[in-house]
C-alpha cells in the first residue's frame, strides 16, 4: 500500500510502498477514507520530541474495517470508524482503575511507535516502520488495535469524521469533559487553529457567556468569530492579558493554551480570575520547564491542568460528538480549509506550518 513516511526530521515526508501485515489479536484492519492534518504532525516532524523513525504519520483518521483478527469482539467488517489515538488494554492497573484513557501499555506503546503488544505491522523490505500513535492514517490502509477502532453511525460522512479522530475530540473534551465548564461562565483560547477551534465551539454549547479567542493571525480569529467566539484578541497587538482582563471585568474562569507554547501557558494563567483555572492542550518542547511568577499566577488559587484527548472516554465521546455534528449543533466542514492527495501530503503540511489552514485533509484514494 502507499503510505507517507517520515525517514528524517524536518525533511519531507516520503510517499512510498509500504507492506502491512494482517491485523493481529484484538486489531483490526482499516481502509482509511481521509486524515486530518493536526499541529502533533509537525511537533514530529520538526523533531520536538522524539519518535521512532521511519513512521507512517498521520494520527487523525476514519475508514471502513476490512478485516477483524483473531478475538475482536464488537466489531465487524463493513463497520466504519474513526482511529482513536487512546485505544486501551483494558488489564493493566490503570485500566483496571477505569481509567483506560491513561491506560500504562497504551503509555508504553506510543513513543516506541508499536501497536499495544509492542510490534509492528508495518515495514518496508522488512525493515519495519514505526505506527504514530497506534493510527498512521497518512495511508492508504492501517492496523489498530479494535479498542482504538470506535464504531460510527454510517450515515456520517468518514472524512469529517476523521477529524474526531483527534483535534475535535481534544477540544470538545477539555471543554465539556475537563474543564466542564459551566452557563454564564468566561473563557479565554490561546490559538485558534484545527484544535482551538474546537474549544471556541464547545464553550458555545456549555452556554459560556464571554469567550475570548487569541491569536496572531487575524484570519484564525475571523474563523474563530464564526465559531462562536465573542471578542477576537490579536496577540501580536499589545499584551493579550490586559486585554482579556479588560473585556472579561477581571479574567476568565478557563483558559486554554492551544499553541504549545511555554510562554503563552504564562499568559493564560496571568489571565484567568482569582479561583480559575487554565489548561495546557498545547505540546510544549519535551525539555520545556516552566517559571511561575508564584504569588501572581498561583497565589489566588488558581489551578493548571493538562487537558485534552486523554479527557475523552472515546468510546463514548466520538459517537457522541459525530451525532451532535450530524444535529447541526457542531461545525466540522468549516474547519476544513483545503484538502490534498496522499502525493501533495508535504503541500498540506506546509499549509499547515504558514498558518493557512485550520484543518486540511488528506484522501489516500486520489
Ligand atoms: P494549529 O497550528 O492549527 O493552531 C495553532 C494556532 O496558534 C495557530 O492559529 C497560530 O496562529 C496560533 N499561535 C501560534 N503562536 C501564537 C501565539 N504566541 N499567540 C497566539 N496564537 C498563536 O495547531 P493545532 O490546533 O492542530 O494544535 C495546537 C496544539 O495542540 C499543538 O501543540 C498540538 O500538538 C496540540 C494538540 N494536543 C492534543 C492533546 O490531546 N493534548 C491533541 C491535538 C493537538
Ligand atoms: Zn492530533
């Protein structure tokens, strides 16, 4: 099958054959309809943390199941579904906490790029490929693990449902799962690309009175006004806290660091409320450690969170959000920019890296 491989960081991915062998107990094979192209791409790619490679990128995806192995349980073929990147083993001590999202062998997994029993199915030559996050949906095919293969009503279009896969489920878990926040409450988004969004979109439905989108880019905040944000703040014009603090009488209840940017972490707490809380989306450089101005930032009992896919029960949340999408009550088409071929896969990430998407998507099928 073709695939688009990462061999180097910060070169080009590579379009080539790729061999993939049968799925094996509790996976499952999938033919991929289309991929997402999400900002933890280009973390890989540019090499702030490191991955196994070569890999087969791409993490964002939905496709038809093509054939079960040996034990899966609750799927069939013909079943469409979107690739979580938290498929879980359902054994370990975690797991057996409830706390499959967190799941220790999925943990394990995930930075050697193998799927749960800590192999691949991909390889070219025999020499093998690394899988990204237990997905690798810049393919034309992949092997997951069935508990990372969730089910879809049919009538959903896969390739806005790939989308749910990670971007959208992120932000609509830190939102509702996370930070649940409340009616009448004020949030601020520190960027608003494919991910942030999506939390612009889920304060929306949680009934947030004010939500304050921030970013560098006057494109992404007009996006970000369509989505539902009530006052766009351009970080490149003056300092975003004092704005934020002016509009919102004093600072919002949550905010969301989407960027990955230590500094911009800084900013959202200085622009939270005596109480609030702010939650890091953004992956920040894996040596990042972060100064506090402790009596400024934490000393009115604010709390700091990670937030993110890891919030969602998947199982659970994208069934749930691919049937508020399809109730009109979440936007999905708006946030795709432009698609592109499985061959133009290094045109969408350089899109992605100028800032002119919110979300592209890849069809392996063109
Ligand atoms: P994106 O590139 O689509 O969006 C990032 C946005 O931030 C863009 O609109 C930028 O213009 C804007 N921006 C950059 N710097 C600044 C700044 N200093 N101030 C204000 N705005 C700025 O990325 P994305 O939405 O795909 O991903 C965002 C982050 O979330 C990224 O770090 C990604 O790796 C992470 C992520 N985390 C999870 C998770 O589960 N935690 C899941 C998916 C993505
Ligand atoms: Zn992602």
């Amino acid at each position: 099958m073709r695939a688009a491989v990462l061999h180097q960081v910060k070169q080009p991915l590579v379009v080539e054959d790729v061999d993939i062998a049968d799925p094996g107990e509790n996976e499952v094979l999938v033919r991929i309809a289309a991929s997402g192209v999400c900002h933890s791409d280009l973390h890989r790619i540019h090499g702030d943390f490191p991955s196994p490679l070569p890999m087969v990128m791409g993490h964002e995806g939905a496709g038809v199941v093509e054939a079960l192995g040996p034990g899966v349980a609750g799927l069939e073929v013909g079943d469409h579904v979107v690739l979580s990147i938290g498929p879980y083993c359902g054994h370990c001590e975690v797991c057996a906490r409830g706390k499959t999202s967190l799941c220790e062998v999925s943990a394990q997994a995930r930075p050697l790029g193998t799927l749960l029993d800590g192999s691949v199915r991909l390889s070219k030559d025999g020499e093998p490929r690394s899988h990204h996050s237990f997905v690798s949906s810049f393919a034309e095919y992949a092997v997951a693990p069935a508990s990372g293969a969730v089910p879809i009503r049919k009538d959903a279009p896969l390739d806005m449902a790939a989308l749910v896969g990670c971007g959208v489920t992120t932000g609509v878990a830190a939102v509702i799962n996370d930070a649940q926040v409340r009616t009448g409450e004020r949030v601020a988004v520190f960027g608003c690309g494919g991910v942030g969004l999506n939390v612009v979109q889920a304060a929306v439905l949680a009934g947030a009175e004010q939500i304050v989108a921030v970013d560098l880019l006057d494109t992404k905040l007009e996006l970000a006004g369509e989505f539902g944000a009530t006052h766009l703040v351009n970080a490149s014009s003056g300092d975003p806290v004092e704005q934020i603090r002016e509009l919102t009488r004093g600072g919002v209840d949550h905010a969301f660091e989407v960027i990955g940017s230590p500094e911009v972490v800084l900013q959202a707490m200085r622009s939270v409320a005596p109480g609030g809380h702010t939650y890091v989306i953004g992956v920040l450089p894996i040596d990042t450690e972060l100064r506090l101005p402790w009596y400024e930032v934490m000393g009115r009992r604010q709390h700091l969170q990670m937030a993110g896919f890891e919030g969602a029960q998947p199982r659970a949340d994208i069934p749930r959000v691919i049937n508020l999408y399809m109730a009109g009550k979440l936007k999905l088409d708006e946030l795709v920019s432009r698609t592109f071929a499985l061959d133009e896969v290094n045109e969408a990430i350089g899109a992605l890296e100028r800032g002119e998407v919110a979300r592209s998507l890849v069809y392996p099928d063109r």
